[in-house]
C-alpha cells in the first residue's frame, strides 16, 4: 500500500472530473482513486462501489427516489413489496415513509393476522390517527 491515509470521497462536479480524467482506469479503481474504499482490521482495502455509483448518479443531477408519479421517464416507483431480511427483519423503505409523510418518532401499534401484518399509524398521546381514505 503506497499511503496509509484514506483521502476523502469526492462528490458533484469534482466526482464527475476525477472520474472523466480516469476514463483509462476500471470501475474499480476509479472508486478507490475517488475514495470510495475502507480499510479491512486486517489493512485490506474494500471498494465500495455502491456509494461510488450512488455518488456519480446524485453527482449528474438523476434523482432515483422520486416523490412524484412516474411517466414512465426517470425515478422509481414503490412496489409495495418487501422481503424478510436474513436476520428475520421487515424493513420499509423511505419511500413508502416519505410518500405517507412519516417523520422519525412517529409511532405505530403492530397487529398480527394469520397471514397478514398491519401497522395502525398512533397520534403523539396514544390514540389512532384517523385516515379519511379507508
């Protein structure tokens, strides 16, 4: 390893014309050149090329995770669908919780059916909110 220092990961327009002087490099090392990479216990560097991709992406001005309806042009739309994690967790991602207006403390009490899960979103003392659109 020729430094121990790790620099830090540029972002924008810095991102954008480091990466366009490297064009003759890999992917890969252009991340690691951008300082897109961590160092292992073992002192082993890791690329991390999904912050490096996030980072050209919201670097070139293309916005994933939209909050308005799609046109078929651009953005991500929910699926309503997730998975059960590896360690048995359910996560709902930002965008369903952005689309609903949740902020962080909202509360929810968790009702379990035979096949389903049900969150009923709870005001700040306790009591249900009230949704006009069930």
């Amino acid at each position: 390893m020729a430094n121990d220092t790790q620099i830090e990961a540029l972002t924008g327009k810095a991102l954008l014309k480091k990466v366009k002087d490297l064009e003759n490099l890999s992917k890969e090392e252009k991340a690691k050149a951008c300082g897109y990479y961590t160092l292992t216990k073992n002192g082993v560097e890791r690329v991390n090329m999904m912050k490096f991709l996030n980072a050209l992406i919201e670097a070139e001005g293309i916005q994933l995770d939209s909050t308005q309806g799609t046109n078929g042009r651009g953005g991500r739309s929910a699926s309503y669908r997730i998975t059960v994690q590896s360690n048995g967790n359910l996560l709902i991602g930002s965008a369903y919780t952005k689309q609903m207006g949740l902020k962080p403390g909202d509360e929810f009490e968790i009702s379990l059916g035979r096949k389903h899960i049900r969150l009923k979103q709870l005001e700040g003392d306790g009591e249900y909110y009230e949704d006009d659109e069930e």
